[in-house]
C-alpha cells in the first residue's frame, strides 16, 4: 500500500501516448452524455473532507486517514499520526514527523494534465473518481451505453501506449454519471488492475452519490478504503493547505 509520502511520480504519464481514434455516430452520443454529466458533478462540487481507513487485503494492515479537496486542485492527506502531504496550488510539501524528515516539490512550470496525473498518482489509495472526475484523455477515447442489472451505464475505452497494456475502461452510471469502476486490461484483454465501487453515500445537499467503499486490485495486491465520515461543500479556505515545517526538520529526496 502506497502512503502520502511517496516520491511524486512527474514522469510516469499513463495515457500520454494516447492515439487518436473517431467514435461511432451512437458512441459520440454516450461520450457527450457521459463528459456533460461529468461536468455537472464536477461544478456542483467546491470542497470536501473525507475520512476513513485504508486495508490492505492481503496483510490485514489498515491506515486510518482524511483528506481534502478545494477547487482547482488543493489536496492534503494525512495518514495515521505521522504523515501529511499537501498540494497548496503551487508546491507539493510532505512531511513525515516519525523520521522528521520534509520533502518540497514545485511544480512551477508543468502542465496541467501532468500535474492532475501526478496528483492522481500519489494520493490514489485515498480518493477515487466519482470524488474526482475520471483522468482521461478526450483524444483517441471510445464509448458505448450497456444495460447491466441496475440500469444503464457509460464504458469509456482510452487506448494505452505501453509495452504491455492495452487499454483503459472507465465505468460510469447513467445518467447522473457516477463513478462505478475502472479496469486497466492487457494486450491480451484481460483485466490486470482496476478500482471498483463496493458502496456508495447519498448526499442531500448535492443530491449526488458518492463511493464510500471501494476496492483498488493490481500487481500490489487488494486495497480497499472505507470512509467513516464526508463533509461535502463545508468551506475550505486555500490557507488550511498550507503546511509549514517543523524546524529541525531534515530535508528528504
């Protein structure tokens, strides 16, 4: 299980490689359903903290942690007592107060989709989409509408440039578009990572719903975080992003 205090990963770019590739007439249809529902959540949502646990399936090890979001793109996560990472719009600090050691990244200068990856990256195992919008390239993407036991929903297909995946699915609910899974498959097809949604929250504010247990599967074995508590749109100021560094404190890399 990753923790907050991994190194940021600025290169490691999933779908940069995405080749471009037309949509069916009908399939250009769904994708345009799908990113206007996508858009519709995304403006609803200013802010929110979650809180909740993060096990390791395998090890039985559990993280208790919360995490923060304002708009455009202030994160920071706490895990257990010792480790806080935060994203205050333009330098990423972690801390971790167990080896008093602090990391500070600028990210002056990046992209923004490298950046939204780079982010989505280290704090993966603490948010999911559907708190978030989905990571995916407009160019080169594919949809298509299926009828499952619950209803409708939106599989979004982005091709993958690498040696040994193929592709990327995205799942979606019709028609609110909420987040209900994610598969990586190889050049073979078969699934060898995904995210999916175990259970979902009901916000009465928003009127929106949201995952609060999921499961993340891949090479490093079976995650699955489950949230306790949810403030959505509570107020958050950009300040309380802001982590300062304890003097004494020696620098990481």
């Amino acid at each position: 299980m990753r923790t907050a205090s991994a190194a940021l990963p600025l290169g490691a770019l999933l779908l940069a490689g995405a080749c471009s590739r037309p949509a069916t007439e009908d399939g250009g249809a769904v994708m345009a359903a799908a990113m206007r529902a996508v858009e519709q959540r995304t403006a609803v949502v200013r802010d929110y903290v979650l809180s909740g646990s993060a096990t390791d399936l395998g090890t039985g090890k559990t993280l208790p942690f919360t995490y923060a979001f304002a708009q455009p793109t202030y994160t920071k996560a706490t895990v257990g007592t010792d480790q806080v990472s935060s994203f205050d719009g333009s330098a990423l600090v972690m801390i971790d107060h167990a080896q008093k050691m602090a990391q500070r990244q600028d990210v002056k200068g990046l992209k923004e989709e490298d950046l939204l990856l780079s982010l989505n990256a280290l704090f993966a195992d603490f948010t999911v989409e559907g708190w978030r919008p989905p990571l995916v390239r407009p160019r080169g993407m594919t949809a298509r509408s299926e009828q499952s036991a619950d209803g409708e929903r939106w599989v979004i297909s982005v091709p993958i440039d690498d040696d040994t995946l193929a592709e990327q699915r995205v799942i979606l609910r019709a028609p609110d578009g909420a987040f209900l899974e994610k598969r990586f498959l190889d050049k073979a097809g078969t699934v060898v990572a995904g995210v999916k949604v175990i259970e979902e929250l009901s916000d009465a504010a928003t009127g929106l719903r949201f995952p609060k247990v999921w499961e993340r599967t891949g090479a490093q074995g079976r995650v699955r975080v489950t949230l306790d508590d949810a403030k959505v749109n509570g107020g958050l100021a950009k300040e309380q992003f802001t982590l300062v560094v304890p003097e004494g404190y020696r620098a990481g890399t």
